[in-house]
C-alpha cells in the first residue's frame, strides 16, 4: 500500500518581550506563530494592521500582559482577510494589578474574497487591584457567508472555587494564588505546536510573575 | 450556503407580498405643511393645548436638534430629507374608548392588522396609535378602580400634570443625541403608563403604531412608571404602507423601575422597508428592581436603536434580548447597554441577527461596569446567522470594566448554514427550504420563546414569510 505523506509547513514561532513584534510578518504562505510577553506598558496607542493576501496563510498570536504600578497597555489590532482559506487567531490574555490600564481594540474583518476563511479573537483579563482598569472592545466585520469568525471575551477576579480547592489541598494562599495566575496567563498555550517554544515561555512568565507577584 | 435554484424556483411561486403594505385613504383634521421650522412646532403645541413649560421644551429641543450633527457612525442617514417630511397629522380630534366610534376608515385598518381581536382574547388594555395621535386607548376596569394609569402620552400631560412633570424627560435628556431632540421638539402620541405600589398587571398592555400617510414623520413618546414592588409587562407593534418615499419613525421611551418592580418592554417592529427607524430607549433600574427588553426588529430600511438599562440600586437586574432580521436592503443597527453602577447588580445580553440577500446587520454594544459596582455579574453573547454570500454581519461591542470584583464574559460567533445540518434534515424528509426554515427558527427560538403565545407565533410565521420571499 502506498503511504501517503502529509506535507505540513514548519511552524515558525517568535517569542518577544516587545509589542512591535507584531510587525514581523511576511507575505508568504508560511503558518506563523508570534508570542508576545508584556511587562512594560508603553505611552499612546499602538495599531497593528494585517492583511491577509495569500492563500492558506495561517497566522496566530499569542499576548501575555502583565500589568503592574500605572502602566497602560493600549494597542489594536487589526486583521482583514482576503484571500481565500486564510486563518488567524488572536488569544490575548492580561493579569492587572495596582493602577495598571489595558485598553484593547481588536478588529476580525473578513472581505467577500476570502472563502472558507477562519478568524477568532480572545481577549481575557484577571483584575487582581481594585484601582485597575480594563477596556475591551472586539470587532467583528464578516462579509462572507461562507466563513467562521468569533470572539469571547472576560473580565473577573480569581475564581473562589478554585481558590477553595487549592486551599483545601492544604496549599498557603499566596501559593494557590501564584498557581492560578500562572495558570490563566498560560491557558492558551495548548495550541502552540512548538514543545521548547512552550517551556521558553513557561520560565519567562514564571520569572516575571516571581518579579511581579510579590 | 446558498439556497439551490430548484428552492428558489419554489419560493417565488410564493407571494412576495409585505403582509401590511396597504394604505387606508383618510382625511386627517390637520396635517403640517412639509419641512420642520419654529412656527411648525407651536403650531403643534397650539392643536395640543399645551402648558407654557413644553412649548418651550420643544422651541429649545428644536435649535439642539439643529445644532447636532448626524451621527458619523451607524447606517447611512445622509439620504434622509428632514425637509419633505410631515411632522405631524392629526387623523381625528379625539381619543376614543369605545371601538365602535373610531372612524371608520381606520378602524378597518386595524382591524385588518388584527388589533381589536388580540384585545379581546389576552391583553390588558390596548392603544392605536394612528399617524401622530393616538386614536383609541382602552383598559380594564379593575385596573382603573386600582389606580393603573394607561393613556395616551398627550392626555396624561393634561389629566396628570404634577405626575407628568415628575418623570417626564429625566431619563432620556433633551441634549442626548440628535433623534431624541427631535422627538423632544414635535413629540406627538405614545403611552403613558403608571402603576401604582405592589400592583400587578398580570395581562400585557399594547400599543399598536401605525404610519399611514406618505412622507410621514412619526414621533411618539413613551414613558413607563413603575411604583415599588409593581409589575407590568407593554408590547408594541410597528406597521406602515410601502411608499418610494421615505418615512420617519424617531420615539423616544422612558422607564424608571422602582425599588423592587419589574418590567418587561417587548417590541415587534415590521415598519414596511422605506421607514428609518432610529430610536431612543433607556430604563433607569432601582432596588431590587428587573427590566427586560425584548426587542424584535424585522422591518424597516435602516434601524439604530440601542435599548439601555442603568442599574442603579443594589441587587437591580437588568437583560435584554433582541432578534433582528435583514434582508435586501435593510440594516439593522442594533445593539444594548448595561451601565452597571451599584453594587451586586446583574445582566444579561442575548442579541441574535439573522442576514440574508445583501441585508445586514450589526450589534453595537456597551457594558460599562462603574468602581464601586461590587460583585457584579454580566453576560453577553452575540449569535450570527448568515444565509447567503451576500449579506453582512457586524458586532462592536465595547466592555469598560472598572470594578475587581466583577465577573464579565462576552462571546460572539458568525455562522453560517452548514451542509452538514442541512443533510441531516433533508435525509429525514425534509424538503430544502423546509430545512433552511426549521434551521432558522431554531436559531431564533430561544428569543421567540419568550414572546406571549400569539405574539410568538406571529413572529414564527414572519420569519418564514421572510425566508421565502424576496429570493431574487
């Protein structure tokens, strides 16, 4: 029996402490992973506008923020589909403390052209101050009917049931608390295909949260 | 998924008739020269009788409505001609309590929209509003002798004035936005509803809206009181004749639910497809207080209407849930907002759009948690349908969140028909627009499940009247 042989692209993923990481994009057909881990805030608005032009391009982002003191974090992004079977995927996920500020506008557009095309956006957020602020606005413009778009989006405190089965484990609160921080911001991380790309990530945040969370 | 050639052959053989496209021949006692000017608006106010203090309401909300531009965001109202349009006809010179005096010509329109025999079977009480005033008004007697007040917006001026003045415009301000100022300058018509403490009013109260004349500008203006521990539930429905022209339709609707009442404001509105419909509608929610809007919008050109609820007490709740429907030519630009500013308040937002043939839709949203609003609770999903490749769908919904303790999640989705549902039904028997229709409703069922029996069934067949027709 003849075998036959997947031809699957190399995933190529870009870790980065910089939101203008979002700039590295390339007009080719290679699925792309960008992971971006924020602990600076930065002054104004960034705007990351993407277009998506060639066939099956497959794009996904990753934003961990960590927002601390009165950091602001405002960015939108952008992205329009217009070639057909194009997928991208936004997961953005953001941990608020003392009188930090994140301020996101995320933008899914999806043009007649762009048949059989994929776009979803997430953007969750742990409010652990009083004094922090969250502000979310997810887009969505679909003109074909032919494709599936999507976007959730949450803002809350740290689950007390969760906290309770910790707790109830006989772990200390600071700990139970560090653990599901860590957990949250690393929720998504199951659809990062790169296994070292994933643990490079795992001791960053786990460095910045030991920085952070004090 | 597209529908197959051999469906659409089928569904053109079915009348593509909008079931309420017909106009009445009338000879209104008064009717306003076309365009909007200083000396229109007192006109209105002289017919009315008015006291001082709303003339000058209506003079002021008029150089606001001048002043404001056009919204630059939302449909296209750049085609409307504010000055070819009628601000205000008067169909007779009084308001009737009896069906039988209502004058003939329009009583048989309303009798072909079905209104005196919906009173009859479920309701409370109705009212008809026919061009600018509303021409009949009715209410059970019980509720009368318990102190319930349903009238007509310009009677209740007259018989309640320190009651009026009390609520009248201290929810929706005149310098909101430019469509409540124009309601504010040639308001005409409309429900005024006050039910006094721990009153219930088990049955819906409804009010019917009808445009008749062409070029017709219709500004009615509701306002709901609702005393402690009361409870009502109001029902309107929208219709007008298919003119080329364009029609007007700018209400403004005022709730304040008290310490431990509940409303429920549902809207059926199927304004024929050259009326613009633009809105305003907010609820101001106390103690322990529920309102519930639910807002079906299946007709007119263009839509912009936002419901509001600005939980104000503690333990207030406040949902909305809305179902829009576009089609060829139509958008629907709809959406909710929910200021949460006490604490353990909680909401609730459901807002499904079904678009098809080039029609489109958009959710437009705001939920704003305050600091302070301890222990709040919000959820809000958006669901799109999209039937074939031409149509559109849109959702901005915007979350401010200011509050630690509060717990906020928002999801929307965009979908389509999918092939695989479809195989399903069809391999059990069904014909293929049987399935697209069963697909449809089930999708809208959750909202429609919540209207009055009749009502439901109404907006079931509408649904399937709309799916069939107009497949060019």
């Amino acid at each position: 029996m003849k075998k036959s042989i997947m031809h699957k692209p190399a995933q190529k993923t870009i870790i980065s402490d910089d939101i203008s990481c979002m700039n590295t994009f390339t007009n080719d057909d290679q699925p792309l992973t960008i992971v971006a881990v924020l602990d600076k805030g930065w002054k104004g608005t960034k705007t990351f506008s993407l277009n998506l032009k060639n066939k099956n391009k497959n794009v996904n982002f990753f934003i961990i923020i960590i927002a601390k003191n009165s950091e602001e974090f405002s960015f939108n992004t952008e992205v329009i589909h217009e070639a057909p079977n194009t997928k991208s995927h936004y997961y953005i996920r953001s941990i608020l403390l003392d009188n930090s500020k994140v301020t996101y506008k995320g933008l899914l557009s999806i043009k007649k052209t762009a048949k059989s095309s994929e776009s979803y956006l997430s953007h969750h957020s742990l409010l652990l101050s009083q004094n922090a602020k969250v502000e979310t606005i997810p887009s969505l413009e679909i003109e074909a009917n032919d494709a599936s778009a999507g976007h959730s989006a949450s803002m809350g405190k740290i689950d007390d049931e969760m906290m309770f089965y910790l707790l109830s484990r006989g772990i200390d609160e600071k700990t139970s608390k560090d653990i599901l921080i860590k957990a949250f911001l690393e929720k998504d991380f199951d659809k990062i295909e790169d296994e070292n790309a994933k643990k490079i990530l795992d001791e960053k945040i786990e460095k910045i949260l030991k920085k952070t969370l004090k | 998924m597209t529908i197959p050639k051999r469906t659409k052959k089928t569904l053109e053989k079915i009348s593509n008739q909008y079931k309420f496209g017909f106009k009445t021949d009338t000879n209104p006692i008064y009717k306003s020269p076309q365009g909007l000017n200083n000396k229109i608006v007192e006109e209105i106010s002289r017919q009315k009788a008015e006291p001082e203090w709303m003339l000058n309401l209506r003079k002021k909300a008029l150089e606001i409505f001048f002043k404001k531009p056009l919204p630059s965001w939302g449909g296209d109202l750049t085609k409307i001609n504010f000055d070819l349009l009628h601000y205000y006809i008067k169909p007779q010179d009084k308001i009737e309590t009896q069906w039988k005096n209502v004058p003939k010509e329009i009583k048989k329109t309303f009798d072909k929209l079905g209104v005196p025999q919906a009173e009859r079977k479920f309701l409370a009480g109705t009212g008809a509003q026919f061009e600018s005033e509303m021409i009949y008004h009715s209410l059970q007697k019980e509720l009368t002798k318990k102190g319930v007040i349903f009238e007509s917006t310009d009677i209740a001026l007259k018989k309640y004035p320190k009651l009026f003045k009390e609520y009248f415009g201290k929810v929706v301000p005149v310098t909101d936005n430019k469509f409540a100022a124009l309601n504010y300058a040639v308001w005409s018509g409309g429900s005024f509803i006050y039910v006094p403490k721990n009153t219930h009013v088990n049955l819906p109260l409804q009010a019917y809206f009808r445009i008749n004349a062409e070029r017709m500008g219709q500004f009615e203006r509701t306002l709901i009181i609702a005393d402690e521990g009361s409870s009502v539930h109001y029902i309107e429905g929208c219709t007008a004749p298919i003119y080329s022209t364009d029609s007007l339709h700018s209400a403004v609707v005022e709730i304040i639910v008290k310490k431990g009442a509940r409303v429920q404001y549902t809207t059926i509105q199927n304004w024929s497809n050259n009326v613009y419909n633009l809105v305003t509608k907010r609820a101001f929610v106390y103690e322990n207080a529920e309102m519930l809007w639910l807002d079906c919008n299946i007709g007119s050109r263009l839509t912009m209407k936002y419901p509001a609820i600005f939980l104000l007490g503690e333990n207030a709740k406040g949902e909305i849930q809305s179902l829009a429907f576009a089609k060829e030519n139509q958008h629907q630009d709809t959406g909710a907002k929910i200021f949460h500013s006490s604490p353990n308040t909680s909401s609730k937002i459901v807002a499904k759009s079904i678009s098809k043939s080039s029609g489109r839709n958009s959710y437009r949203g705001l939920l704003k948690i305050s600091k302070g609003a301890k222990n709040t609770v919000s959820h809000v999903s958006c669901n799109a349908l999209l039937i074939d490749e031409n149509s559109r769908s849109d959702t901005y919904p915007t979350m401010k969140v200011e509050e630690e303790s509060a717990t906020v999640a928002h999801e929307a989705t965009v979908s389509k028909i999918s092939e695989e549902q479809m195989f399903y039904l069809m391999s059990r028997g069904l014909s293929e627009e049987e399935a697209v229709s069963t697909i449809v409703n089930g999708f809208a069922t959750p909202i429609i499940k919540q209207l009055p029996m009749e009502y439901a069934l109404e907006l079931n067949r509408l649904i399937e009247l709309e799916m069939t027709t107009h497949v060019a």
